[in-house]
C-alpha cells in the first residue's frame, strides 16, 4: 500500500486531476489548501519580505491531495491518463506528485476517505 500525496500549484488542473484520480478508481481522498515556504516567508514574516521579488506576486493556495492505494495499477493508470491530458508534472511550476510506502493503517473497515 502507497500514500499518494499530490500537490496542484495550477488552479486550472486541479479539478481535471481530481477527475483523473476518480477515473483511476480512487474513491476516497483528502484534499487541503497548502503554501509554499517561500511564499509564506515572503508574506507572513516581515524579516523575510525582501524574498517577494524572488517569489511573485501573492497568489491563492495551492492544493494537496492525499489517498491510500492498494494497488500499484492504479497509480499508473493515473499517470497514463495525466499524459493524456497533458498536464506534466515535470515543468516548473505545476506541482508535485509522490508516493510513499506506507506499513499499517488503522481506520474502521467499512470507513472512506
């Protein structure tokens, strides 16, 4: 079993990826508002205000997608259907994605995301 951890930085894929995670058989998900580092430094924490140059304008928050996969088929049926789309997380700028290998998990056995 993986975590499936995604961060969409562009407002204009998130919906299409969460479209994308439920065409590859993901029903449940978490999904929560994120900030960069260097943006909150440069917005939040006047020391750091000169940093603002360097990251931009203030923008709304990104969004972070974390699930359970069992199975490995899933994600790639994921990433096959991203490149289909068109939407590549390998040019600046457009998020993360990443999975790590998760050991137990506790939760009621009838309980969804």
């Amino acid at each position: 079993m993986d975590l499936l951890i995604i961060v969409v930085n562009k407002e204009e894929h998130f919906e299409k990826v969460l479209s994308i995670l439920v065409e590859s058989g993901v029903s449940g998900a978490t999904i929560f508002d994120t900030e960069g580092l260097g943006h909150f430094l440069a917005y939040e924490v006047p020391i750091f205000a000169g940093l603002r140059k360097f990251v931009g304008e203030r923008k709304s928050v990104n969004k972070t997608i974390m699930t359970l996969l069992d199975r490995k088929e899933t994600f790639l049926r994921f990433k096959k259907l991203l490149a289909e789309e068109n939407i590549d997380f390998t040019k600046p700028g457009i998020g993360i994605i990443m999975t790590v290998p998760v050991s137990e998990v506790i939760k009621a056995k009838d309980e969804s995301e």
